[in-house]
C-alpha cells in the first residue's frame, strides 16, 4: 500500500469534501460526500458501490497523525449523485465539474507551465483562481461579487 496521501479539503456550505489523486484519477472521501448530499447514515454510500469505485485508504490529518478512510473514484462520485437525489444536485454537479475535480488535476500538474486553479484567502474567504504566467486570474462573472458591487 502507498505512503499516506495529503488530502486536498474543498468547502461547500461549511462541509469538507477531501480528495487525493491516485494514479492520475480523483478520490473523494465516501463520508465527506455522503454528508455533502444529506445522508444521515453515510455508510450506505459506501456500501452501494461496486468493488472498483472505492478503496480503503491512509490520510494524513493536519494534527500529523494518519486516519484510514473509505474513498471513491470520478464515476462512483457521479453515479452517488444520480442515485441519491439531492436538492442541490444541480449546483453540486456543477461545482464538482467546474472547481473540484480540475483543482485536484491541476495540482498534480503544477509543475507545468500550463494554466492551473488555486485556492487563496481574502477577506476571510477563499477564492478559486487561475495562475498563468506568474499571474492571478479570476472568472469574470465572479468579479462583481468581490467588488462589492
């Protein structure tokens, strides 16, 4: 089994998602997802799951210990959307596909000079940007939000 993984924590309404890349495809802690959908028993995610759409894994917490936790691949993540509904399952698909899973595949990749996500605090919040050649970039859309405006 490999090392522990250093995860990578995504909010959403104050709710952890934890991913990790392993072998060039996104995991995603079965709990975290179980919550971010309503589950009250986040177990029977994980059980609905076929053998190769999840896996046990070791973590590193940021106390420095390790935790072993269930994990699931992109397909599990999509079908657990599809199967149980959510209110929210627009928005959450959406953020999934837009900020989540590219932020992880760029953060593998930062060693090229190719565009790539990253996370920065301002003003006690986190914003999601583009750094390409040594610059910050942000959505246009989104600019309007920041500015107050």
């Amino acid at each position: 089994m490999h090392d522990a993984y250093i995860p990578t924590t995504f909010l959403r309404h104050d709710r952890p998602l934890r991913g990790v890349m392993i072998d060039n495809q996104p995991w995603f802690s079965t709990y975290d997802f179980a919550r971010l959908l309503g589950l009250h028993h986040p177990q029977a995610l994980h059980r609905r799951l076929k053998p190769h759409e999840t896996r046990r894994i070791r973590l590193h917490r940021r106390s420095g210990s390790e935790e072993t936790i269930d994990v699931m691949n992109e397909a599990g993540l999509y079908k657990a959307l599809i199967r149980f509904g959510h209110p929210e399952c627009q928005q959450l698909d959406e953020w999934l596909t837009r900020e989540v899973i590219p932020t992880l595949r760029d953060q593998q990749d930062a060693h090229t000079h190719a565009p790539r996500r990253v996370w920065i605090g301002w003003q006690s919040e986190r914003l999601l940007l583009l750094e390409w050649q040594g610059e910050l970039w942000m959505q246009w859309e989104k600019v309007p939000r920041y500015l107050g405006l």
